[in-house]
C-alpha cells in the first residue's frame, strides 16, 4: 500500500485545476481545426471560462481580506468571520469512514485506475455540525454547502484503487466566514400569541387535570370565568418561559449566506487565504491578458 500526503484540499481548489484542464483541452481542440476562426472560437471560450474563475477569486480574496475577525461573544448578527480551536460539540463525535479517525468534519473520494485513467466510483461528505471556541465563547458551525479548505490531505493508492480523505480535526485553528445566527437568549423571536394558544390546547388534551386545577365550584365544567382564569394562567406560564428563554446565553450559529455570499471554512491562518485567492486571481487574470493579445495576433499567425 502506497500513502501519499498532499498539502491541500478544497473544491474551489478543484475547480480552478478543473478549468485549468478544461482550457487546455479547448486549446487542443482549436490547434485540430486548424483555423483562425477556430482558434478565435477556442480563446474566446478560454477567456470567458478564466474570467468567471477570476471573478470567483477575486470575490472570495476580497472577502477575507477586508472582512474584520469579531469576537464570538459579541460578533454582530449578519455576515462576518470568526477565527477559533475546532471542537466536538458535548457528548457528540464524528468518525471518518475511510481512515477511522475521530474528526470534526471529512470528505472522501474514491477512484478505480483504468486504462483512460482514473474512473470515480464513490464520494461522501460529512454535513454533522462542529464548533470552534476563540476564548470568549462557542459558535457551533453549520458545514452543508460550505467552501471547505484543509491541510490535512492523505491520498492512498492500494491496488487499482485510490481513495482521497479531507479532514478537519479537533484542536484545528478554524477560520470561518458565513451568516451569523444567535437561537435564543436575547434575541430570541418569540410569538406569544402562538405559545399561548399550542399551551391551551396542550391544556384541553387533560380534561381531567384542566377540571382538577380550574373548575372551582366543582360542577364538572370549565365555566367562562374560570376559562378566563385558564387563560391567565396559561399567558403568565408563557411569560415566564420567554423570560427564562432570553435570560439564558444564546446559541451562535454559523451557516450559508444568502445573496451568493462565500461561505468559507478553512484551517489556514487568514493571510495565508488571502495569498491563496490573490495567486488564484491572478492566475486566471494572466490568462485573461493572454487570451487578448491571442485574438489580436491570430490573423497574423494563420
């Protein structure tokens, strides 16, 4: 069995390679055809598919770059980036089942060699929620749909099979940059209304308790007076489990941002993401320049 341990992992990473293939096959295709029109078809396609991808990477660069880290305990709701230690939320633990390992989160791929290369056979991802700590509190964080970026990268090769783990592990320094959600505590959205009438009706299902607690004249009926001593009771049991619910500490939540926002996760230091995205970006927008001064010299070439 041969292990092979690569530096970094992460679907945007996949997609920048991907295009980078896919361009180059565009190439091939245009230096077959053998024409001007060809090959100005074969970059047109190049520099539109190099300038979504540097579009993309700029986005996500100047994301991290200009978005400030808060502080957990007091991180505004909305949009914004967190830095804290991975964790597994109390009582829970996720294990990878590829290499058996405790994990806060993991992605698989497994690929059978045949002769036109390698051939996909099976794919997972773990979508269990984990948390990260920075020392003033705990997030829990969300990671469905999440741009996801680790180091720890272990590729096996074992026989004509080769299966390619992501992790992220606990104790990781986590950087996460998403919507921010507190459930409960202070900011919690109640609907007293709607708490007060789900408590009655709850009430009604024990004909005999809501005659024991509220049928005073003992006439075996629940008289419009008492019904409205019910009804306060009920309102008063309602307000004081709101109060209880918004005295106690919310909990944070990172997830998906709405609009296309990025949502990133990754255990890189922040200026390594930003290093990582410029690079990206201006990858792409060499190729941009590229493409350009191709169309404008092709009708000399051919």
């Amino acid at each position: 069995m041969l292990a092979l341990r690569l530096p970094l992992s992460g679907q945007h990473d996949y997609t920048n390679f991907l295009l980078g293939g896919g361009n180059l096959a565009i190439l091939f295709v245009g230096f077959h055809l053998k024409t001007a029109l060809g090959w100005k078809i074969a970059l047109a396609l190049v520099g539109l598919t190099s300038a979504w991808a540097w579009y993309a990477n700029l986005k996500r660069y100047r994301t991290v770059a200009d978005t400030p880290t808060s502080r957990i305990v007091s991180a505004p709701q909305g949009y914004v980036e967190l830095v804290g230690r991975g964790a597994h939320p109390p009582g829970e633990r996720l294990i990878s089942p590829v290499s058996h390992l405790p994990c806060l989160w993991y992605r698989y791929r497994i690929e059978r060699e045949t002769r036109k290369g390698w051939e996909y056979v099976e794919s997972g991802v773990s979508h269990e929620t984990f948390s990260i700590d920075d020392g003033s509190g705990e997030a829990l964080i969300d990671p469905d749909r999440a741009e996801i970026i680790s180091t720890h990268k272990d590729v096996t090769v074992s026989g004509d099979h080769r299966t390619t783990e992501w992790l992220l592990i606990e104790g990781d320094r986590v950087y996460v940059i998403g919507e921010h959600v507190t459930l409960g505590g202070p900011n919690a959205v109640l609907d007293q209304r709607a708490d007060l009438s789900l408590l009655l009706a709850e009430w009604k299902r024990d004909r005999n308790a809501l005659l024991a607690r509220f049928d005073t004249n003992r006439d075996g009926e629940i008289s419009e007076a008492e019904w409205e001593q019910a009804r306060k009771a009920a309102a008063d049991e309602v307000d004081r489990t709101h109060l209880d619910i918004r005295m106690k500490d919310g909990i944070h939540l990172l997830r998906k941002p709405g609009h296309g926002r990025p949502y990133l996760i990754a255990n890189r230091d922040v200026r390594a993401l930003v290093r990582h995205y410029r690079l990206w970006s201006w990858a792409h927008l060499a190729i941009i320049v590229g493409v350009v001064y191709g169309l404008t010299v092709i009708d000399q070439w051919m």
